[in-house]
C-alpha cells in the first residue's frame, strides 16, 4: 500500500488532520491540545478529584513537587513520539536522532527510555489532577477511558508526570536480559516480568507505564501535571507486528 493511501485512511478513522513529512518512517497527528477542554472531561471520571488548568509551577526536586528532575516544568511545543515496536524491543534508539525526525532538535524528552537533560527554557499551561481512591483501573486508564467516551470524534493525547502520595501499587519491571524461551502466549508473557508491590512515593509517566493495579485502591492518592499534544509522531513502525502480550 502507498503512502498517500495510508493518509487517506488515517484521515477517514482518526478524523483528524494527517500530514506526510519528507521521512517514510514517520507519520504526524494532530491533537485537539485545549487544555480547558480537556480538564472538564478528565475530571468527571475520576472520583475524589480537583482538576483545573494553572501556569506550570518548577517540577524540580523540592517536595511536594518533585516531578522532574531535569526540567523546571512542562513546556514549548508538546509532542509525543511513539517510536519502534514489540518486535524491536531490545532495540536502541539515539534520542537526539528521534528529537531531529521530529523537528525539535535538542529537546526535552521524558517517558519511557528517555533521559534527555535538554530543556526549552519556557513554561506552558498544564492540567493539575489531585485524585483520591480507585473504582476501576489506574489514574491513567481513567484519563484516557474519559477522553474516549467524552470526544469520541477527536484524538486526544496527554503528556506527563504523576506521583502516587499514598498507597501502594503492583509493577513489574522486565528481566536484564530477553526470555530464554519463546514467549507464545499472553500467559507467558505475564509470567516473564519480575512483580513488585511498591509503597508510595512513587513517580510515574503517562505515556506508558507497567503499572498493574493499585493493592490499596480505597486510600491511594495522586498529584499529577499533564499537557495535551499538539501532535503524535509515529517513528520506525515494525512491520511485522503480533497481538501477543497485548491484553
């Protein structure tokens, strides 16, 4: 399939403006990035919870916020960057190789595998979410679940960081090194990470994140900041992909 009919697709199903860049590898989405817009939707899914828009206080390392580490805050132009795939998951990427496919050289990058200690200089509105207690799944299935059901006809993305203040969560974290054995099956899949219940403070990104369930859902307590994107670019897509370890 070309390129250009990809476009067209994404155009139909995502409802949103594509645009092809000069590199084939990777594909632009834009966002609805209105973070007024975006607060009211997040809030009535969660249960115990303050949400509203407010200039980007220094995340930097003094308690209570000590979100970042690296940066004063969340800010410039916000785009999150999903790059590679299952299949290349012992594959290494060069971050300031990816802030250049995405037109942003030397930027600040946080989430997954990212360390950058880049930082634009400015601060932007962010969404600030203070939540107690859970019914359903983490603080993050809840703000994406509430995007979906609310703006069904748009794509929505946040950006950011969050702290678990109280309670305790299970995680797992995947071996040094890659199974021996074929993993076949979601079931094998899930017993290959190592698990661990972990006590609050704990810092977490909302862009992904092995975190399973919260062991103490009636007194777990959250403050996070978050920063819808203005785009999604999509880097290096494995072309031979597979549903297994997907559940």
């Amino acid at each position: 399939m070309r390129e250009e009919d990809y476009v067209d697709i994404l155009k139909q199903h995502l409802k949103t403006s594509v645009r092809k860049l000069k590199l084939g590898c990777k594909w632009v989405f834009q966002m609805d990035n209105d973070p007024k817009h975006i607060s009211k939707v997040v809030a009535k899914w969660l249960k115990d919870n303050k949400v509203k828009v407010l200039e980007c206080d220094s995340l930097l390392p003094s308690p209570p916020q000590y979100l970042f580490y690296l940066s004063t805050g969340l800010c410039g132009k916000p785009l999150i960057t999903d790059v590679g795939g299952v299949p290349y998951l012992v594959k290494e990427y060069n971050m300031n190789n990816v802030s250049k496919e995405m037109e942003l050289p030397g930027a600040f990058i946080f989430g997954a595998g990212a360390v950058s200690s880049r930082n634009v200089g400015m601060n932007a509105e962010v969404i600030e979410v203070r939540d107690k207690r859970r019914t359903g799944g983490c603080l993050v299935d809840a703000l994406r679940t509430s995007m979906e059901e609310h703006c069904p006809n748009k794509s929505l993305a946040l950006g950011g960081t969050f702290i678990i203040q109280k309670g305790k969560a299970k995680i797992h974290i995947m071996p040094r090194e890659f199974s021996a054995c074929p993993l076949n099956s979601n079931d094998d899949v899930n017993k290959w990470p190592k698990h661990f219940e972990v006590s609050a403070p704990l810092i977490c990104q909302t862009v992904s994140i092995d975190l399973i369930y919260y062991t103490t859902p009636d007194t777990v307590e959250y403050l996070g900041y978050f920063m819808p994107a203005e785009l999604v670019c999509r880097i290096d897509r494995a072309k031979d992909t597979h549903d297994v370890g997907r559940d």
